[in-house]
C-alpha cells in the first residue's frame, strides 16, 4: 500500500461517530429489475419480464444514506408532498440508524420519484413523478430554521440541490451565514447555472457538464476546467470546488492551487448517484478532521467503488479498506450485515446466483475445502453463514472453538471458493437466511432436503436446495482428538 493510501486508511475508522447535517431535496428511487426475452406485438418496444423490484432513498436522501453506511450522525432536513410516496420515504427513513429527520409536509406537492426499468445491466426507461416549484418562504424559513437548530452540534453541513425547489435562494443565504457563525463547512452539491446563489459555500461539487453551463464555456482540457472553477470561485466568494469529471477523475481547485485525481473506477456498471456518494465522503472526510486535499483523495476512491455497483448504491468503510489496500485477508472481522447485505443485492441486481452455505468451520479441512468449491460450483457468489464464538460454545461445548470468529472468518475469506463471510449470534442461520434470501442454498449429502433448515424458505421463492457429495475421512472432532495426548 502507497504512503497516500496508507494514510487514507488510517483516517477512515475516524469517519465514524462524525455529526453532518444534510438539507435538500429528497426523492424515492425504484429500480424495477427483469429480463427482455422478445418484443411486444403490439408495438416495437421490449417486453420485460419483471423479477424483482427495489425501492430507496434518492436525490438529499441518497446522500443521507451514504453518510450513515460511513458511520455518521446526521440532521436531516427536508421537503415533501403529503401522499403515498413521501410515506414511503418515512418508512426508509425511519430504517437508517443514527438519523434525524426534520420532513415539511406539504399538501398538493407530489414528492419526486424515480423510476428505473433494468435488464441485463442497462436501463430500458425511466419515469418521473415530481413538483419543481420553489418552496413559498414560509416553507424556506421553516426548513433553515430546522438547520439552525442543528448547527450547535454538527461539524459539516452539505447543501443537496437537486433543483426541485427545497433549497432556495433565501433559504441557502440564511443557512450559510449561520454555517460561518457556527464556524461549520458548508459543503454544495449545486444544480442551478448560477453559482452565485451558493455564496458563502465553503466547497461546491458540479460536474463537468455544470460547471461548463454555469461558465458557459467549453472544458475540453485541465486548464480549461481550472480557469472556469476559479472563475466561478471569485464570482461567488467560495473556498473551493471539487468539479467531478466522470471516467476522467476529479479535479480540486482553490485560488492558489489545483490537483487533478485519476478515476479509480475498475468496472462500471452504474453511475446512479455517484456524487452523493462523493459529497458524503467529503462531508464525513472533513468532519473527522482530515485535509480538503485528502477528504477529496478518499472521496474518489469511494466514488470508484460505488460505480462498479448497481443502482443508486452507497459505500462503506469496508470497500474503501478493500481499495486502498488496509483490509488484508478480507480484515479481522467480517462486513457488517447492512454491508453485507448491500453487496449480495448488488450481485443479484447483475443477474449473479447467490449461493449460500453455513458450518462452525473450526480447524478448516480438506473436507471442508471441498464442501466450499462444490457450493461455489452451484452458483456465482458465494456467501458462508459463520456460527459465532458463543454459537460454536453451544453446540459443540465448552472447549469449541478452537480458533475465534476472526480467525475463521480471515482463513474462509482467502479461499478463492468464498465471496463474502457472515458471521450469526443463533445457533442456526434461519434468519440469516431471511436477510440474504439465496438463489441456491447448499449443505452436504449427509443431509436431506427435509432436514436441511431454510430449506423450505428458500424452495418457497423459487431457489434452489443442492446437496453436495462430502469427501469422507474428515471431521474436526476427530482431527482434535487425534492432537490430544495419550
């Protein structure tokens, strides 16, 4: 690992515990996934077959989203209309650990959704709902009023405008002048052409396609792009911008001086709010007390991750160790589940099986190994449901395991066979099961369907039960008894 990544892994256990708040506009994204097998006789269009659908937070709330999974604090504050969409933004709200929200209902304003029809890793067609009327400035005082009160606790603010009318030119002078007597950074996320309006901004956010209409010039080369940012800086009293160049990198530019990041994308699959995810990391970066410079490094690594993922996605502590080299041997400890989780809807949002096994795995052996490439046969990823230390102790007894949770997890994790490791408290892995839902579930042929647990839940949605021959000869109850002395 290079000395900067080493020292951008370093910051980012900090980034956890950090107090932001978010204002702006928040949306509801769907993404409908499916498969297009032929063409509708009624008009040239694909028919898609529909298997699964999923909903979550977009626009401010994307942003929220992606500040919770690094381990944020975060004030919320935002707008909607009062229908069945903004009730479905409560519920995804209410689910997100550590947030506070402040929601204005407002009645006669459809709350903004999105969406998104995919088959085979490419949208087929998006459908909007949305109001784009500003706020009236009742509604705008109410909502800076809200950050205020916020700002005696939060080290960060970020300004989300996604330009469907939540953040208004009142509401952005009042919340910047409290941010500087509060002494807090003001981060932007612009859409208007006029930066103007963001006056005060510590940090704005555009990317190349706004920041060339807001200069209205061409930003076909670096000097181009410095010029117009500095520009633009002086016109509006900013400190800085960090203008997002898509598969070209990042460009942080401050009146003295410009440094010019590469992309660290390795694959992309979609860029669905990408900069939110890039403004989260920037909030969070800076609220730990690191430099702009690094804060910005460590958002384009994060921005590189969330790419290569499907739909609007967010990252997590876990794939910036991943990137930057600080999480050898998959870590000491497995992802969290809410971590976990988001990388197996990734893969089944590819069209990826997801197989699923699960053992205590104490001493691993050659029959295990087996096990393990049998199960990974059966499917694209893999996933290991771990007993816990104390779940082992349970029902193995009192002298089980012999090597802890992180062990095993470290040692199942550098086999090639296994994609992801998930360590359960129960002594089953029945609601872990529920949480992962496996296209195939595997055990060994020392099983039968019927006795095999989950199986019936996973028959019940269409997946699949395999029971893979064992390699007889091994046991770690025998291997333990053969080390004991006569």
């Amino acid at each position: 690992m290079g000395d900067k990544a080493s020292k951008l892994a370093v910051a980012v256990p900090s980034l956890a515990g950090t107090r932001v708040i978010c204002v702006g506009d928040v949306m509801l994204d769907r993404f409908v996934y499916g498969d297009v097998v032929r063409l509708s006789p009624e008009a040239p269009i694909p028919v898609c077959r529909v298997s699964c659908e999923t909903a979550m937070l977009g626009g401010a709330g994307n942003v929220v989203r992606n500040l919770v999974s690094l381990g944020a604090e975060v004030s919320f504050v935002t707008a909607t209309g009062d229908d069945d969409i903004a009730r479905d933004v409560d519920l995804l709200i209410e689910n997100l650990k550590g947030v506070t929200a402040t929601i204005l209902r407002l009645p006669g304003r459809t709350t903004t959704s999105k969406t998104r029809f995919v088959a085979g890793g490419q949208q087929l067609l998006r459908a909007d709902r949305e109001t784009v009327e500003e706020v009236d400035d009742v509604t705008a005082g109410m909502l800076a009023d809200a950050v205020e009160a916020a700002l005696g606790t939060a080290t960060v603010l970020i300004v989300s405008d996604y330009a469907k009318g939540v953040v208004t030119d009142g509401l952005m002078r009042r919340v910047a002048v409290a941010a500087a007597r509060a002494n807090v950074p003001v981060i932007v996320d612009p859409k208007s052409r006029n930066f103007k309006r963001y006056a005060g901004a510590t940090l704005i956010t555009p990317n190349l396609k706004e920041l060339a209409e807001a200069s209205d010039s061409d930003l076909g080369t670096e000097v181009a792009i410095v010029a117009a940012a500095r520009s633009q800086i002086a016109a509006a009293g900013n400190g800085a911008m960090l203008v997002t160049r898509g598969a070209q990198g990042m460009s942080l530019v401050t009146g003295e001086n410009a440094t010019h990041f590469s992309s660290e994308a390795r694959e992309v699959f979609d860029v669905s709010g990408a900069g939110d995810t890039v403004v989260a990391t920037l909030a969070v970066g800076i609220a730990a007390g690191m430099p702009m410079l690094d804060a910005a490094r460590l958002a384009n690594v994060a921005a590189g991750v969330v790419v290569g993922k499907m739909g609007t996605a967010v990252v997590y502590p876990e794939d910036l160790l991943d990137e930057l080299g600080g999480n050898p041997a998959a870590s000491k400890t497995p992802p969290l589940l809410e971590a976990a989780l988001g990388r197996i809807r990734d893969w089944q949002a590819r069209g990826e099986r997801v197989g699923f096994t699960n053992g205590c795995f104490d001493l691993l052996h050659p029959g295990h190994v087996s096990l393990l490439a049998r199960a990974r046969a059966a499917c694209d990823r893999l996933v290991v449901g771990l007993n816990s230390d104390a779940s082992v102790k349970r029902i193995k007894g009192e002298s089980r395991p012999v090597q802890t949770e992180a062990a095993r997890s470290a040692v199942l994790r550098s086999l090639e066979s296994v994609d992801l490791v998930i360590v359960f408290e129960e002594d089953t892995p029945e609601r872990l099961l529920h949480a992962v839902r496996p296209d195939v579930l595997v055990k060994g042929a020392d099983y039968t369907v019927e006795n095999v647990v989950g199986a019936d839940f996973v028959q019940s949605y269409g997946g699949e039960v395999v029971l893979a021959d064992l390699v007889p000869g091994f046991s770690t109850t025998a291997t333990i008894a053969r080390m004991k002395p006569e």
